[in-house]
C-alpha cells in the first residue's frame, strides 16, 4: 500500500525538525536526509517518539549520486512521494571579493545543485498533487556582505524553482520557494513552527490545485 511521503533535504534541529513534526502530524511518512548522522538520528528517534514513521539517512548532498540514491531510495519504500522540501545550504563567512571561484561552485553544488539532483530523483514517486518546496532567503534580493555566496544560492534556488513550477504544472505538480525575509530564531516571528505552518499551507494549496499558485511566496513573520 502506498503511503505518502515528505522527503526534507538537509533536515537540521531548527526549520528541518518543525517542518517534519508539522507534516507528520498531518499525516505524511518523514524522510531525513542531511550530512550529519548523530543529528538525523537524535530528530528521527524524536519523531518516532511522537508516533510520526520517520526513516533517515546520512548523505552528502553535494554528492549528486549518493543524493539521487537515498531519495530513490525512499521513493521506492514509501510508493510515492508527495512532497519534496529544500532545506540545504552552505554559509560560509567570506566576502564577495574574498571568495574564491572554487568556494562558490562548492557553495552552490550544496544549495542549488542538490534541489535539481533531488526533484530528478524523486519525480518519478511523485503524482499530481505533489509539492516541490525551496527554503528561500531574504539575502537573495538583499546580499549579505558577510557571506555572499549564500545570496547567490538563494536567489539561483528562486530561479531554479520558477523553472521547475512552469515545467511541472503540466503534470500536476507545483514548485515554490517559501522566501523567508528574516533570522529563523525560537520565540520570534521567524520562529521554526510558524515557517513549518505556512509549508503546510503550501502542501494543501498544491494538493487542491488553487488557481491563484505563485512560485514564490514570502513569509514575513
């Protein structure tokens, strides 16, 4: 029998653990995947804990062929993923001018590249209804002086996610980039829960098939 399935790329302790407790408690089957094995398996124990089926894996996303495994992977235990989140990213603190060509490249293999390794892998789990969501950033209109090649991975994931909504309308699937215009902190506006809820909208607004889609939505708190 076929269960639905949200796969979360780069599934952390703050975004990544409220959008897997919010979608499981809505009735999907979580699948973690992110590099670092202690972490997956403290937020996979956790779920299961709360009685959500949760499986995980631990992956270097910037590996496109270990990527594209562990989602087909879990697309093929699972008979169907519905929902498809992009959480990874790669800060590093290094200035536009003091960022080297190869730094950036790796940057963007983690925080771009990974979203299409990943869509390419799971489309054939998935069914019209499906949902294909991005963690967008403000520093993608508004660099960050500090770390500038996290703006040029946000603002590469909202092109990238355009694209893949026009590609995949026709098939009954949607694409958005969920913009988040602040620091995702506990106890603010920006706090992980209220991001994990307005991802569940988006889950039932692509469900429903509204007419009024966007490829990219922004959360302001």
């Amino acid at each position: 029998m076929e269960s639905r399935v949200a796969v979360i790329i780069g599934a952390g302790p703050g975004l990544g653990a409220a959008v897997a407790r919010r979608l499981g408690q809505a009735g999907f089957a979580i699948a973690l995947i992110a590099r670092d094995q202690q972490r997956l398996t403290q937020l996979g124990e956790a779920l299961q804990a709360e009685d959500i089926t949760a499986g995980w894996t631990a992956v270097d996303v910037s590996d496109s062929g270990e990527l594209a495994a562990a989602v087909t992977r879990f697309g093929g235990f699972s008979g169907q993923i519905g929902v498809l989140h992009h959480n990874a990213v790669a800060f590093r603190s290094a200035s536009a001018s003091s960022l080297s060509a190869a730094d950036l490249l790796a940057d963007v293999a983690i925080g771009t590249a990974s979203l299409l390794t990943s869509v390419t892998a799971a489309l054939p789990f998935m069914h019209p209804g499906g949902l294909v969501l991005a963690t967008g950033g403000g520093s993608a209109d508004h660099p960050m002086t500090s770390a500038a090649s996290l703006g040029v991975q946000k603002a590469a994931v909202r092109n990238l996610v355009t694209a893949l909504d026009q590609d995949l309308r026709a098939r009954g699937i949607r694409a958005a980039s969920l913009t988040v215009n602040g620091t995702i902190a506990a106890g603010t506006p920006f706090a992980p829960e209220r991001i994990a809820d307005a991802v569940a909208d988006l889950v039932t607004a692509a469900a429903t098939a509204r007419d009024d889609w966007r490829s990219e939505v922004p959360f302001n708190g």
